[in-house]
C-alpha cells in the first residue's frame, strides 16, 4: 500500500468515525446540570488565574517605570550637585 492510499484509508476512518463523535451536552444546547454547572465554573477558574497573572505582569511594569524614573530624578539630582559642588 503506497502512501496515498494509506493516507486516503486513514481520512475516509476519520471521517467515518466523526459521524459517532459526539461533543459535550453543552454544545448539543443542553444548558442545565452538574457537567455544565462545572464547566462553567472550569472556565471561571481560568478566566480567574489568567487574569491575576496578568494583574501581576502589569504591577511588575508598573513597578519597574516608577523605579526607573525615581532613578533618572536622583541620577539628575546628583549631576546637578555634582556640577554645583565643582564651579
């Protein structure tokens, strides 16, 4: 068997075996009951933790821009002083 044919078989059992694949009730439009109360509930917790992660990554930006800029004023601030102290 060549490689086409193979690959022929496996799509025409892919294809066969999709007809009998059946997704959860939720997308059948079943929308009450314990599974789709957790799914929700599933989808929440993501929403949650990917949320306070990003939460974090800004803080961390945030924090690194007002240390820079501190930074940037007492560098200014010490050349100036600098300049001052030399004339």
């Amino acid at each position: 068997m060549n490689p086409l044919h193979r690959f022929a078989a496996v799509i025409l059992c892919l294809i066969a075996v999709a007809t009998t694949a059946s997704s959860c009730p939720s997308c059948f439009g079943q929308a009450q009951g314990p599974l789709i109360d957790g799914m929700n509930k599933a989808i929440l917790a993501m929403i949650g933790i990917t949320g306070f992660v990003l939460t974090g990554f800004v803080a961390l930006f945030v924090s690194i821009g007002r240390k820079t800029k501190q930074h940037d004023a007492d560098a200014l601030a010490t050349a100036s002083n600098t300049e001052q102290g030399a004339s």
